[in-house]
C-alpha cells in the first residue's frame, strides 16, 4: 500500500506561485520593494517599506491570501507602480553575489545612510564571497537616496543595492 503525501503547496505551479505573490503584493501595506521567488520547494521573499500608520489606519482590512492554487478564470491582480524616482538616479549593483554588509564589523555605524553625501571613491558597504572582501565604492557624488538591501543579506550579480542622486 503507498500513501501520497504530496501537499497542493508541493504540486504548485510557478505560474501559480507568481499569481498568488501578485495578490499578496497588492494587499501589502506600504511601498513594495522586493519579491523574489523560487520554484524549487516554494519560497517567496517580499519585503517592503511601512506606511505611516495615518495611512494603514485609512486602509480598508483584507482577508490574508491563502496558499491554495489559483483558478483558470481568476484575473491576476497588478503588481504595484515603483515609487517615483528622482531625475538623473544612479544606481549601484552589486559585481558579485555575496553577502552585504552595511559596516565594518557587527555593531559598528554603517558606512552611510540615507542622506548621506558620497564622494567618488567612498565606500558604502562590503560584499563578502568566498571569505573575501569586496568594497562598494560610490561611482559619482551624490545624495544616499535608497539602501535596498538589508545589512547581512544575500545579494546576486547586478542587485540594485543603492540609489544615488547627483549633485553640484
């Protein structure tokens, strides 16, 4: 006698997966920053920026998105608009997959902040592959508009890790 234990999470689709992530996105409070799937053994990451709590107390309550296979009929609903990105943003990515890391050494201030102004040449954070550190250096002179990644993070080739805006 066999017995399935497959679960409906285990049996779904990556097409599924997605539509499921696309309702979650639209219900989050906040600005959505990040979604990252993954079809082998089902994983979602998303992660976003909070609204002010003025704007989550106006918010009508929704009903949390079950994991449960999207039927053929469903419309599947519209990933939010980016946030409005300022005139000529530079945008640093990362050169390698690594580990990110905002400072020096666990506790220590990070190397900046949003705000901040950077030199060409300054250093922002560090990736660490394969127990070797990499600085991320500014390419330009600039005001810190966006740190995306989190402060031990797994970064991938060509990550968007900060926004820049130039200036005089």
């Amino acid at each position: 006698m066999t017995t399935d234990t497959t679960t409906a999470a285990d049996t779904m689709t990556v097409e599924e997966l997605r539509t499921q992530t696309r309702l979650l996105a639209g219900e989050l409070p906040g600005t959505l920053r990040r979604i990252t799937l993954k079809a082998g053994g089902i994983s979602v990451d998303v992660e976003w920026e909070t609204a002010p709590a003025a704007a989550l107390a106006a918010a009508p309550a929704t009903a949390p998105v079950g994991i449960q296979p999207a039927a053929a009929s469903a419309p599947a609903a519209a990933v939010p608009a980016e946030p409005e990105r300022p005139a000529g943003l530079v945008q640093i990515t990362a050169p390698l997959v690594g580990t990110f890391y905002q400072a020096s050494s666990p506790g220590a201030e990070p190397f900046v902040q949003v705000g901040d102004i950077v030199e060409p040449g300054h250093q922002l954070a560090i990736i660490e592959a394969m127990k070797l550190l990499n600085s991320i250096t500014a390419d330009v002179r600039g005001r810190v508009h966006a740190v995306h990644p989190q402060d031990g993070d797994v970064v991938e080739y060509a990550q968007p890790l900060f926004d820049l805006v130039p200036v005089d």
